[in-house]
C-alpha cells in the first residue's frame, strides 16, 4: 500500500531570522527525521503564496532557493527517497485545481477566515488582493491534490487545512470519491503531537515576536548576520532591572527570550536550563552564554550553507516536480472528469 502523505509548505518569500529557524525550520527538519520511511514528506515551497500581500518581485526567485538551502543547512536529508521537494508554481495543476474548487467555495465563508480577516485589518481595504482572499483555496489545492492526510502548521493555518477538508467533504458529497479527506483537526493535533509552538521574541521589544522589520534591526538576528554582528545584538538585549534571572514571560519577556534561545540552541530541555540559570543575578553572563551559543550556531549553519552542492539540490527538486507533476495532474483529471471538463 502507499504510504500516508504528510504534507507542509516550506516559506518561501522572506528572508530568514533566528526565530523562523527556530520555530519553523527546526521542527520541519525534526519532523522529517521523525517520519523520515514511515510515511511520504511533501515539503513544498508555496511560492504563489509568497505574493498574496506586497513583496520585492526582483528577489522572489532567487529568495526561493536560498531559503531552501537553509532548510539544507539545517539538516532537510535530501537524499531520503519518501521526501519531495518541490515549488508549488513549477505544477501547473494546483493553479487549475484552485479555480475548480473556487467555484464550490462561498464568498462568505473565505470573508470569515481569521488570517484574512487578520491581514485584511493590518493592510488596509484598498490594498488587499483577492489573491490574498483567495489563500485558503489554493492551500486546499495544494492539500488535496497529493491526498495529503497530515498538514503539520502552525495555529495560524489551522483553520486553513480544516476548510481543506470541509470543501473535499463538500466535493466528495456532490461528484463521488474523489478526494482523500485529510484528517479532522483533534487528528491533527494528535498527529503532530501537540507542543507547544515556539515563539522566539525581539531582542528589543520582548513583548513583540522576533520579527524581520526595518524598524526593530537590532532586535532581530538574521541567519546571514556575521556571528559578531550577532553576538553584539544579543549583548545589547533589552531584559529588566529585576537583577534575577528568572523564566518569566509576563514579569521578564526579555529574560525568558534568552533563555529560550539558549536551551533550543544548544538542545538542552527548557526546564534544565531554566534550573541551571535560576535565581542567578549577573544577565551578563547569561547573555555571554546565548550569545556563543548564537555564534557558533550561526558559524555551523553559514558553513553548510556554503557547502551545499547546488546542482544536486536542484536535480532533486527538479526530479521530485517532474513525480510530483504525475500524481497532482492524475488527481486534476479525476476533478475535471467529475465536474464534467473532460470525458469520463
Ligand atoms: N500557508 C502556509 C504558511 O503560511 C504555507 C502553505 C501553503 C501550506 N500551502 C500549504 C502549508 C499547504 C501546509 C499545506 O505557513
């Protein structure tokens, strides 16, 4: 039998900071050690997702493949057989497959979408993209189309896959079998096992999520700072005048920031770090820690980066669109057939 499909986006667009390593790329390189032969990895990278809000045109392709080399970098096994890696605008068919369940989808129910909703807010009415409106449709199309039946997100996307199983129930109920439901959210949540997501903060405003902004650049170390460029900005870091160390987030946000970033980055648990660090009073020190920890992490992953043999990489994502091209334009004809644009 075919091996359950678990499927996930890998960003695309923007630059990469420490907090996307640690919250995003970590656990999608975990993730693929942890299923890595039990299931199929469809790690693709939505790039047509990348411009439903403003962004540079000039650097999305080249944007594309670095971030993809930082997944390398931090470990994505691209020798694994069951893992595809592909760019969602290379297969055609997520694109045609988006229109069709457009025109099951009710305008209602996409003006309801929390992130819409959301976004909507933050940019303003007469900017918004129906693009931008139409998101959760082609997430849906990139969902059904490989019969995926996990869909680990972060819970700003949960909402997202739930709507990708109510239009494949909806489609099912009109035209038959055609879709593979992915799994009900308890599912999911059981599936990826439920911990608590990461959420790295500013070093300079603790109270907000590290974040790539003109306005906070020292509050944000960049995959591509140099490692002292690093280490001055987690020196510089905003803590409290409390002079105790202390995990914290309501009283110290800049405190438990650190120490957050120390335990994920050296792999020790959160609680061993916090006992090893507790009650101490020199945040000098504590920075002193995070700090090497953040250089010798980032002189680590900038040494892979330039050690990825780039024709490789892009053999193998070639290769895996060309398979991948297979299984989405199958999954399309079943559609067009039930919906009557081609011959049954
Ligand atoms: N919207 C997802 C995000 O912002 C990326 C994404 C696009 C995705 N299509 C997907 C994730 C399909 C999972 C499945 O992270």
């Amino acid at each position: 039998m075919a091996k359950e499909v678990v499927l996930t986006g890998l960003r695309a667009n923007a630059e990469f900071h420490l907090g996307n390593y640690l919250g995003g790329i970590l656990p999608m390189v975990q993730l693929q050690k942890k299923h890595a032969g039990k299931y199929q990895l469809n790690m693709f990278i939505p790039d047509l997702h990348s411009f439903t809000t403003p962004i540079d045109h000039g650097k999305l392709y080249e944007q594309t493949h670095k971030n993809l080399k930082y997944f390398v970098a931090a470990g994505l096994d691209i020798d694994q057989p069951d893992t595809f890696i592909y760019r969602q605008s290379y297969i055609p068919a997520h694109s045609e497959l988006t229109w069709i369940l457009d025109c099951f989808t009710g305008f209602g129910e996409m003006s309801r979408m929390t992130e819409f909703k959301d976004k909507a807010a933050q940019i303003g009415e007469d900017r918004i993209s129906i693009g931008l409106f139409n998101y959760p449709v082609l997430m849906a199309a990139d969902i059904l189309i490989y019969s995926a039946k996990y869909v680990p997100v972060g819970e700003d996307q949960r909402q997202h896959v739930e709507f990708a199983r109510d239009i494949a129930v909806r489609i099912n109920n009109k035209f038959g079998d055609i879709f593979v439901l992915p799994s009900d959210n308890a599912e999911q949540l059981k599936f990826a096992g439920r911990e608590k997501p990461v959420r790295i903060r500013s070093l300079r405003n603790p109270d907000k999520k590290m974040s790539k902004s003109v306005e906070d650049p020292a509050g944000t170390v960049m995959l591509s700072d140099s490692p002292e460029e690093a280490v001055k900005k987690i020196i510089e870091a905003t803590t409290d005048s409390l002079a105790k160390i202390n995990s914290d987030f309501e009283r110290q946000p800049g405190v438990a920031n650190l120490l957050q970033i120390l335990a994920l980055l050296t792999g020790a648990s959160q609680s061993k770090v916090n006992n090893e660090w507790g009650g101490k009073s020199s945040y000098g020190e504590l920075k002193r820690a995070v700090a090497d920890a953040v250089s010798s992490f980032l002189k680590e992953l900038q040494d892979k980066l330039a050690a990825i043999d780039d024709k490789k990489l892009m053999q193998k994502l070639e290769a895996d669109e060309e398979a991948m091209r297979k299984v989405a334009d199958a999954t399309l004809l079943k559609v067009q057939k039930a919906v009557g644009l081609r011959p049954v």
